[in-house]
C-alpha cells in the first residue's frame, strides 16, 4: 500500500503552481514572436491571447468581436494591444522575470516597435490550477497608457454599441 503524507502533497501542489507561474514568461515572449519575423502578416492579438484569457477577459474580448461584427466598424480596439499600436517593427524584446504574489501574477515586456520604447504589463490571475491572463497594462510610452479590461468596459470607458 502506498502512503503518502498530506504536507508531502500540499507541497509538491506548490512547486507545481510555482513551475507554472515560471512559464508564464516564456508565454509573453511567445506572443511577440510572430510580430519578430520580417515580412510576416500581421497576427491578430484577441486570437493570439484568447486561449491563455480568463473567464472575465475572454468575455470582454467576445462582445468587442460581436461589436465588430454587428456594426461593421471599430467598437474599442483600433490598435494591435500587443504590439501597442497599429503598424510594428518589434525589436529587442525583453520579459522580467515572473512576479508572484499568491494567486496573481505579473510579467512585464519591455521591447522596440518602431524605434519607440514600449513597456506592458500581463497580469495573469488563477483560475482553477491554470494560469490566465486577466488584463494587459501599457506603462510606456507614458503618452499612450492604457489598461486593456478598461477600454474593454463601456462603464469605464470603452464604448457600448
């Protein structure tokens, strides 16, 4: 028969939610891989990051698609949130290390798109024993900062079609 200890498994629980939270910097890097390649069609950025989303972001993503579709215009997002713009040239990409603290988690790209400096902030959440990215946050250029799950909520600014 085999015994094992409750504290034995609590702990491996942990190292395998902290093993997790460590690839978290390893999926922001991948997202900007295909924005690198030269002469590459532009990705779409809802597409890109909808199957690492939350519950919360997936749906405000959906009803700005569904937006899109029934009024066949730009509802939120006029620029790749990726990216931070509409037209790129990504270079020199930089992810920090993985900020963890409990049940939320922080990456932060740092990286070139047209000569400018950019830096974004991923903040995933836990959902169940995965992690999913909850929201994105522009921080530079300081010009241009933005909190995606905000321009995503028509009561906080978005736009309700």
């Amino acid at each position: 028969m085999l015994r094992v200890s409750i504290p034995l498994v609590a702990g491996l629980l942990v190292l395998a939610g902290g093993a997790l939270a460590d690839d978290l910097g390893g999926r922001v890097r991948d997202l900007y891989r295909p924005y690198e390649k030269e002469g590459a069609d532009a990705p779409d950025a809802t597409k890109t990051v909808r199957p690492i989303t939350s519950k919360r972001l997936r749906t405000l993503l959906d009803r700005d698609e569904a937006c899109t579709r029934r009024t066949n215009s730009i509802c939120n997002l006029g620029f790749d949130f990726i990216v931070n713009g509409q037209d790129y040239k990504i270079e020199k990409v930089e992810v920090s290390p993985v900020d963890t603290q409990g049940d939320r988690a922080n990456v932060t790209a740092r990286f070139l798109n047209m000569g400018g400096r950019h830096e974004t902030r991923y903040e995933f959440i836990r959902e169940g024993e995965a992690w999913r990215l909850d929201d994105i946050v522009a921080l530079q250029p300081k010009d241009f900062r933005w909190r995606l799950t905000t321009l995503l909520s028509p009561k906080k600014g978005g736009r309700a079609r």
